[in-house]
C-alpha cells in the first residue's frame, strides 16, 4: 500500500467524519428550533427597550421590513431609525411609517458621515446615545431583516434567564426572485444558520439581538466599537472576554428578502470572510480549512475518479466511493436544512420550494463556490460595503478610503429646522410621540 493511498484515506476519513458531525449539528438545531417554537414563552416583560434600526438607502422590501417594527407585542418600547444624512433614500420611507406610527414613540436620528468607524456602527452609536434612565435593554435590528410582531417580546424574555447578559436571533434568506446568485447564497446562509446552538457560543449576529444596559456599558461596547467596521463580531468579542452568557432565540430566526446578482453575491460573501478573518483569525482558519477542504477533497476526488477510470486504473473506486459518500451525506444534511426552513416558515413553502430543493442537491456547487471565496477572502484587506470603500487592520481598526453620496430623496426634513449637536453627532431627530401627549420634540 502507498504512502499517498494511506493519506488519501486518512483525509477521506477526516473529511466524512466532519460532514457527519456537522450532520449531526444540523439535527441538533433543528430538534431545539422545533420544542423552543413549540413551547413559545408567554411570562410577559415590561422592561423599557430602545429599539435601534440602522438604515441606508433602499433595501429590497425596505418600507415591509420596517413597517414590523412599530407594530410590536411589546408593551413598553421606543425606536430609533438612524441614517447618515437627510438626503437618505431610506428617509421618505421612515417618515411615511412615523406619521401612521400609533402608539409607539418613534425618532428619526441623522448620525451624520462616519470618518474613522464603519458607517453601520457610527449609526449604531447614535442610536444608543442619550439613553433615558429607564431603558434597561437595548435592542439592534437590521433594514434587511422582517421581523414577527412577537420578536422584540420572545428576544427580551430571553433575558430575564439567570446569568443572559444577550439573545440573538439570526437571519433566514427569502429568495424573492430565484437565480443561480440567489440559490447558492441562500444555501451558504442556511448552512450557517444552523450552527446556533441553545447558548449561542457567544457568537451574537447584528441584525437581531438584545443586550441588557447594564451589561451594555459595564463591557465597554459602546469604547469598543468606535473605530471598527463589524458591530455583531466585536460584540461578539467582547462579550466572550467577559464571560457574558449569550442565549440563541429561535423564534426570532428573522426572514430576510433576498434578491440580487451574481456580481452583488460574490461581493457579499467575500466581505463577510474578509471581515471574519480580520475579526475572528481562529474561527476564520476553521471555516477556511473546512470549507476549502470541502471543495479540494469532493471535486479533487471526483476528477481522479474520472480519470483513472479513463486510464483503467485499479484504484479508480476508492474516490468515486467518497464522492457518494459525502454527496449523501451532503443531501441528508440539505434535508435536514430544508426540514428546518418549513418549521421556521411555515407558511413559505411554496415560495422557498426551488431554494429547498437546491439546498438539498447542489452541495457539490455550493462547495465549490464557497471554497473559491475563502480562497480570495484569504488576500486583501480593502472591502466595499453600502458605498463606502474601507481598509481594515489587525484588530479591528479601520480606515476610511472613499464615501459614495447617495442621490438626494425629496423629503421634509429639508424644510425643517436642524439643531446640531456634535457632541453626540446626532443633528435631528423627529419624535412620534404617543397618544395625548405633547407634540414632537427635538433632542
């Protein structure tokens, strides 16, 4: 026997074991998102909660996925949309929600350009600042993302368990328009998705998560994040330094319209393995050598099968055997998956069909892309994301490197009075207020 034939079956080994486990991980999520939805919490929490929705320009869907957020089963809550400028295209939008808000205060926050923080947390620390005494949880939510009227209620339960500093939810891609692009994003997310387990591992995703004020300010997130681009992953690090317990919600797994081209999909998913690598270099160098390794070990297989069978080479049954191997595991754990979905969203099985069935059978593609992607997130540390251009450097640390104006949206605010106040870089925020109260204010 060989040398190379005895590490090819030591990696063959490896790599089957890991489709396994990682088989095994999908089953686990799934059978905790079936009994957590089935026994949904119902003790109510009357805790005040800051919601913060960071918006710029026109998500697909934008006016339905914001439209949730003030219309909440939560009795005792406050949002905050917060854009860069008032020539927004979110802002026509926001004001149109805030003038049939209700019941729920409401404010429109102008954080103004970032020049030294990625815009997303710029707006984030707008949001979070001037907090009124009696707010106990701050609440962050993405413009991409479609939340339930229970979210905000099932989220902040989640922190009245002992020793819950946070929750997080994560997102699910809805394919609005199904494409080669769509498709493989999709099974990408969902393959990532299924990795939360009951206590998070601390790992909290930015477009849907809670964390208590005081353990909000104790950590020193608000210090922390000014100066980097990714607010979910230097959460998630300082949350682990300190020891703070974060719970993964199931019910709060958000839908997230999705429809975008192949350029659109490459672009994304090669900036969220930049950022984890400069983030996260250990978890990066996992998903690298998992991922890549997926890819190597199947198509590398499947070609020497091919050819030795072209060449009539004895051996030729040894890789085309771990080709089936994986590509059943591959179609049980796609099944798993796609099982997963029609719990969540019951009522989209006929819109997620075709996403489904890729997921189940297009593993071997989906690999192959994925790989190709960490291959070219392993350079670079320059990326693109909502129109500006930044450089990132070891530990988070980021420059700025070009800034694209948005055209102007008609709007009101520009006959308005803007007040500026630069001390907290908010320079206008419009209130809703509730019912019988006083009229609107400015901070």
């Amino acid at each position: 026997m060989s040398a190379w034939f005895v590490i090819w079956s030591a990696l063959a080994v490896v790599a089957l074991g890991q489709a396994a486990l990682l088989g095994l991980q999908t089953y686990e999520h799934r059978r905790f998102a079936r009994s957590r939805l089935r026994n949904p919490r119902t003790a109510p929490s009357l805790r005040r909660v800051r919601l913060v929705a960071p918006c710029k320009g026109m998500d697909h869907g934008l006016e339905e996925n914001l439209r949730p957020l003030l219309a909440q089963d939560y009795p005792n809550y406050e949002v905050v949309f917060v854009v860069e400028s008032p020539d927004d295209l979110a802002c026509a939008t926001i004001q149109a929600l805030i003038r049939d808000a209700g019941r729920v205060p409401v404010r429109l926050a102008i954080a103004g350009k970032a020049t030294e923080t990625g815009q997303k947390i710029h707006n984030l620390l707008a949001g979070v600042s001037k907090l009124p005494e009696d707010v106990e949880i701050l609440a962050f939510v993405d413009s991409d993302a479609r939340p339930h009227p229970a979210w905000l209620r099932l989220l902040v339960q989640r922190l009245d368990n002992d020793g819950a500093c946070a929750a997080t939810g994560y997102r699910w891609f809805i394919p609005t328009k199904n494409s080669l692009a769509t498709l493989i994003q999709y099974s990408i997310n969902s393959c990532a998705a299924v990795m939360y387990r009951a206590d998070a591992r601390g790992l909290v995703w930015g477009g849907s998560w809670a964390i208590r004020r005081d353990k909000f300010e104790a950590c020193g997130l608000r210090e922390a994040w000014r100066g980097t681009l990714s607010d979910d992953l230097m959460a998630t690090r300082v949350l682990k330094q300190h020891k703070l317990r974060v719970e993964f919600e199931p019910a709060c797994m958000l839908p997230s319209p999705l429809q975008l081209s192949t350029g659109q999909m490459l672009e994304f998913l090669r900036r969220q393995y930049v950022i984890g690598r400069v983030y996260s270099i250990r978890n990066w160098l996992i998903g690298f050598a998992s991922i890549v390794g997926t890819a190597v070990m199947f198509w590398g297989n499947l070609v020497a099968a091919f050819y030795g069978a072209a060449v009539g080479a004895n051996w030729a049954w040894a890789p085309l055997a771990y080709c089936i191997a994986w590509y059943a595991l591959s179609v049980t754990r796609g099944a798993l998956r796609s099982s997963t979905a029609r719990i969540y969203f019951r009522d989209r099985g006929h819109q997620l069909r075709t996403a489904l069935t890729f997921d189940t059978y297009a593993g071997p593609l989906v690999a192959l892309v994925n790989g190709g992607l960490m291959l070219a997130a392993a350079v670079g540390t320059t990326i693109t994301w909502r129109g500006n251009t930044y450089r990132m450097f070891q530990g988070g640390r980021i420059q700025l490197l070009s800034h694209v104006d948005e055209p102007a949206a008609p709007s009101e605010l520009d006959k308005r009075t803007i007040r500026v106040d630069q001390a907290e870089n908010i320079v206008f925020d419009m209130f809703h207020a509730r019912p019988k109260q006083k009229t609107n204010k400015v901070m």
